[in-house]
C-alpha cells in the first residue's frame, strides 16, 4: 500500500487487501518512530545470546547461556534466554542418554581395591584423580584417547592420544598429569575400571614411582566409573561426533585443542556452579590460601 499510494487510493486498496485505512496510518507512523524502546531490548538481547552460542560451538542451552551472560555482566532469565533461542531458532545439544558398556577385563596381576566407591569428589583437589579410555573414529581407523580427571574440580589433567591401546597410553597420561601438578601433600588415589591396560605391571609400577594409590571399580559395574563416561559422553556429543574426521593427526589436533582450550577453560560445568574447570581451581585455592591466612592469624595472636 505504502509503494502504491501515489497510484491507487488508500480506500479501494484497503477494502481489496481487507485492511484498514487507520491500520496502515499506524504502521507508518511506527516506521517514521522507529522500534520501540522493548522491541530494541529485545534485539539487544537476542545478538548477545547469539554471540554466547555462537562462541560455545552451538552447544550451550538456555541454562548455560544464561550462566555465560550473567558473567559477561548481563544478566538474564533462563526463560528469557530460552524464548530468545526459540525466536532466533537456536537450541543447544543434549547430551545422549548414557548406556552402560561392561568393560572386558584384562590381567588382574595386582588385587586392587575400590577405594572411592562412586565418591569421585572428596572436597579437595588432587584428593581422586579418575581415567578411562575411549574409541574416536577417523578415515585412517580407531584412535583410542586415555584422559586423567581430578574428581573435584573435573580438569582434565593428562590425556594421551594414540592409534594403539596398551598401558603406554595410561603411563603418557598418568605423568602427564603428575607434570602439571608438581608436588602433592599426601596421596592420589588413582581410580579406574578393571580394563588391561590399569592393572598391569607396568602400570603398577608407575603408580608406586609417582606416589599413587591405585583403586579400580567392581567387574562389570560400569557405574563405578562413571564420572568418565559422563566426560566421553560430553566430548563425543558436543563436539566429536558432528564432525568427521580423515585423519588421525587431525582428529589428535582438535581433540587437544577441545580439552585444553574450550573444556579445561571455558566450557560451563553445571556441577562447579556454572564456571569452568581451571577456573574453579583457581577460585578453590584461593579460598584455601585465605583460609591457612587467617589461621595463620589466629596462631600468631595466640
């Protein structure tokens, strides 16, 4: 109508199109004012959810995009952010429902008990250190990643990538680990299922030299590690499995890249409060450092 009034009357256009002459007056003059005061909110809000999406790799819901804009210095509902994903028709991934695999047993040299019995987080850092390893599907075949978790802040540690499966891929991730944390007061324990490649020999002498206590889960009962198959179902569906991958090398460069840089230090962890791993550690040792502060304190005072 706004194209043709020139042309056509305003009237006769309205009756062919069954509008209303004072509906078109309305609509001009919001064009002539521009987006309401709302309107212009709400497309502020929808670019900065976008963004959040967007750097998270299209994987974040409306939870963890929320968390992100709430850290980013604006805050918004959970709701609101979801409606906002509705109207731009984004949504984050699900991660898929966890099936249980019974782990084939390897060579039990050594009689390893449960020291964690499913309790991965015991408060404190370097308390329970956790490992498994997984299948990753390239072109050129299988490549098996190992990862070595803390149990309290879910870093990973150490991680080992290969095209074989033998204990060499623990003992790389297991020093791994140990090099990044340096020296420990006190023990590790060091938990696992009862696969080959955690209750050999060589692994068991590798334990003893780094000073940690090796602990296994019950034949058969995948639950007992669980936390790791909670950290494979993540990767795999986040991020692993919407790709494919021709090469082993470069399935080993963008896995490192995944693990060092989006999960260890900015993926959202829902069970740290919405922060990332490394960041939660540095937030825990703080407060601890200010904890040995004051009682240093109260020693001196007294």
């Amino acid at each position: 109508m706004h194209a043709l009034k020139d042309e056509f009357a305003l009237t006769r256009m309205a009756a062919l199109l069954h509008v209303s002459k004072s509906g078109y007056y309305a609509w001009k003059q919001r064009q002539t004012a521009g987006p309401s005061a709302r309107a212009a909110a709400q497309r502020e809000r929808d670019a900065k959810v976008a963004k959040v999406f967007n750097d998270s790799h299209q994987t974040y819901g409306a939870p963890r995009v929320a968390a992100q804009l709430a850290r980013e210095g604006s805050p918004a509902d959970p709701k609101t952010v979801a409606a906002s994903m509705l109207r731009q028709g984004i949504e984050g991934i699900s991660p898929r429902r966890f099936t249980p695999v019974t782990t084939i047993q390897g060579v039990d040299t050594y009689h390893l008990p449960d020291r964690v019995h499913r309790q991965w987080d015991q408060g404190a850092l370097d308390k329970v250190w956790i490992s498994d390893i997984t299948y990753l599907r390239t072109n050129e075949g299988w490549l098996y990643l190992c990862a070595v978790r803390d149990g309290c802040s879910r870093r990973v540690l150490g991680w080992s990538l290969d095209s074989v499966q033998n204990t060499d891929l623990v003992e790389r991730a297991l020093r791994m680990a140990r090099t990044l944390r340096g020296k420990i007061p006190g023990q590790v324990v060091f938990h696992a299922d009862r696969g080959s490649q955690f209750t050999s020999a060589q692994l068991h002498e590798v334990a003893v030299e780094l000073d940690l206590l090796q602990s296994v889960g019950r034949t058969g009962v995948c639950w007992d590690n669980a936390m790791s198959e909670s950290f494979w179902s993540t990767l795999k569906t986040e991020f692993y499995d919407r790709y494919r991958w021709a090469t082993r090398a470069d399935a080993k460069q963008k896995v490192a890249w995944w693990i060092e840089d989006f999960y260890n230090r900015r993926r959202l962890h829902s069970s740290l409060g919405m922060v990332p791993p490394v960041e939660f550690e540095q937030k825990l040792r703080g407060q601890q450092e200010r904890v040995e502060q004051h009682r240093t304190v109260l020693t001196l005072a007294a």
